[in-house]
C-alpha cells in the first residue's frame, strides 16, 4: 500500500480510503466487521463514515458505532487509523439537531466520540455546507474543538468552491490552518468538480477525496451485467440504458488496456495529482482486495486521452466556457 499526504498538511493516508456509507443497507454488521480487518491487513489506514449512517437500520450513528467496537477489540488500532466522520445531519427532530450551529457541532462532536469509542476525531467533515450560520460562529465552534483536543483537522463535503473559499477566507481571519480537505462525488461520468472544485483545491493546497468513485457500480462493467449489485437497482438500470453506447465503448477500451472496467476507473483517479484517496465502498471483504488491484494499473498518456474522449470532462472554469483568444 502506497500512503500520501493530505494535500500540504503532514497527515498521511493510504491511497484508497474505506468507506462506511454502505454499512447495515448493503453489507450487514458481521461482515462490515471482516472487511475493517482486511481492510487494515491490506494497509488501508483511512477510514471515513458520517454521525448519519446506518440510517437504513433505523438508527443513525450505527456505522460510527460499528467502527467504535471494532477499535475497541484491538487496544492500538485507533492510533494506526486516520479516522474521519462528519457533521450536519440531522440527528434528531428537534430544531438544533442539525446543522452547522456551534450548539450542535459541539453536541454532535460528543456524540460521535461517545459512538467511535475514541477521545478524538482526526479529520471532521462538515457534510454540507450551512447558509443559515455565520463563519465566525462555525470556526469559533472548530476552533475550541481544537483546543481541547477532541478534533485535529477540519474538511468539507459536497461543497462548492466559492463555498470552500469562503470557509478558507474566514479561517484565515482568525490565524486557523482552515480545510485541509474536500470530499465530492467524483468519478470518469461525473466530473463536474473539475470546473472549479478541483482549481480552487489546487490553489489551496487542500486534499480531496472523491466519492463514488465507480459511479455507483456503472463503471464496474455495466453493460454487460446488469443484474447484480447496486446494479440491479431500477434507476440503475435506467442509467445504464441511457449511457450503453459510452459503456461499450468504455468496456472496449479496458479490454484493450488489459484490465476490469473498476480497475480502469479507479487507476484513472488515483492517476490525478488533486486526487488524494478515492473513498470506496466495497461489498464485502473479497470486493476490497479486487479493488486494490487498481494500484498496480498504469495508464499512459494515450489511454487517458481515450478515456478522456470516451467520458469528456468539462475542463477548467472560465476557460471552459469563455473560450478566451478563440473567434467567436
């Protein structure tokens, strides 16, 4: 296993991180349990999960809970783990259950200590961003945190980059380090990011970590297997139909290329410099350790204009759309 800093801070992760997202709805407890320890067999040390998941079990915090009692079954595990999670969701039905309020970043933060059966977060995500709360009283809230050592990083998720500049510009007012990282679907079919998330990143120094990294199993060989998986869901079913002709020809170009569709599209990410860990979320243990032959794939210039030409990109803002120097 290859390992990476964080964008310019010196925290270091595996190149793939592994992710909770899926816990309880897709893989039950046991064996989200077994691929946590193939996971760190493997080398992975980045794990990502959110306050929110496991609400398909009808209790949000069990995939944090889930993780909690497996660090608890190894006494020094938690200090070989990068361990992120999240906060915004909401937790409850009251009226500061939710959010970006320092009143419930605090509470939440509590609370996912208590769940992660840990004394402190390495990186907390904001999930979304929050219009309805003020910078001063969102970093006034991190910033404690900090201090008394229950967090050591912050990042963001789905954030747009005015949003992730924005957040970076309030930090700087008050002397903090600020993000350290964005986390934003991103894969060879979604590349929106590429506009001005990744830009703004690059200027920043931040780290990234995109989600979704195989489309939700569309670019894990699709076109010709439709009926399992993710897959078999009906707007997946749907989304193949409509996209079958770009998923042959992506298919035809990793037969070329030797290699699994999945392992095209995540080598094809791990291949960008803005890319810091891909976050995965594989089925069960056996998936995982396919997956990470995606480490071994390298791709030439050639292949990633293929790629390019097959799942075009909407370059970089505002070349992209001004066509500055070109006539009109």
């Amino acid at each position: 296993m290859d390992y990476i800093n964080i964008g310019k801070s010196g925290l270091k992760v595996s190149r793939f991180c592994l992710g909770t997202f899926n816990f309880f709805h897709v893989t039950g407890e046991s064996e989200a349990l077994q691929l946590l320890d193939k996971a760190e067999a493997l080398g992975i040390n980045f794990f990502d999960t959110a306050n929110i998941y496991g609400k398909e079990k009808s209790c949000r915090g069990a995939a944090e809970t889930l993780l909690g009692n497996w660090f608890q079954k190894d006494k020094g595990r938690r200090q070989r783990c990068v361990l992120s999670t999240k906060v915004y969701g909401p937790m409850g039905s009251g009226p500061n259950q939710s959010g970006l309020s320092a009143y419930h970043i605090h509470q939440a933060c509590d609370d996912s200590l208590r769940r992660l059966n840990t004394d402190h977060i390495d990186i907390y995500q904001m999930h979304h961003y929050d219009p309805s709360v003020p910078w001063e009283e969102i970093w006034q809230a991190f910033e404690i945190l900090i201090l008394q050592g229950k967090v050591l990083y912050i990042g963001s998720s789905n954030f747009s980059a005015w949003q992730i500049m924005r957040a970076q510009h309030a930090a700087d007012r008050k002397n903090l380090l600020g993000l350290i990282s964005e986390q934003s679907i991103y894969n060879l079919k979604e590349r929106t990011v590429e506009l001005e998330v990744l830009p703004a990143i690059r200027e920043l120094g931040m780290g990234f970590f995109p989600w979704s990294p195989l489309g939700g199993g569309v670019l894990a060989g699709s076109a010709r297997n439709k009926s399992t998986g993710r897959r078999s869901l009906n707007h997946k079913r749907e989304e193949v139909e409509r996209i079958s002709k770009t998923l042959k020809d992506y298919e035809e170009a990793c037969i070329q290329i030797g290699a699994k569709p999945s392992h095209v599209a995540l080598a094809w990410l791990l291949h960008n410099k803005a890319v810091t860990a891909p976050v995965i979320g594989p089925r069960n243990a056996e998936q995982l350790e396919d997956s990470l032959q995606a480490l071994e794939i390298k791709l030439d210039q050639e292949t990633l204009n293929k790629l390019d030409r097959i799942w075009p990109g909407p370059g970089e803002a505002p070349d992209a759309y001004t066509h500055w120097g070109q006539p009109r």
